[in-house]
C-alpha cells in the first residue's frame, strides 16, 4: 500500500514543472542521505540489498 501511495503521489507531482523540481530535490537529498550512510559504515553498507533495506538476522538455536 504504500508503494502504491508512492507511484500515485509521483505521479500527481511530475505534472507540472513545480512538481518535477520538488521530486529532483527530493531525489538529491535521498542520494546524499544514502551516500553519506555508506561512507560511515562499510560494513553496514555491503550486508544492505539493493534497495537499502538491511537483511534479516536469524538466531541461532543451539543455547
């Protein structure tokens, strides 16, 4: 649901040049953001899939 919200909201806002210029300054800062986030912690940034989200840690059963 909420990438269906996303694709409806980037749709609405691509339709004017106004629109088109809030979604590249949005873009830009999410870049940085992302970027900044790798540079601080390689290690963090390598166990990341391709969009970002972090992998799902099992616990070991053995006590």
């Amino acid at each position: 649901m909420r990438n269906f919200f996303k694709v409806v909201l980037v749709r609405w806002l691509s339709r004017t040049p106004l629109g088109l210029a809030l979604l590249g300054v949005g873009w830009w800062f999410r870049r940085r953001k992302r970027r900044g986030q790798a540079t601080l912690s390689p290690e963090g940034a390598a166990a990341r899939n391709r969009r970002g989200r972090g992998r799902i840690r099992v616990r070991s059963r053995t006590r």
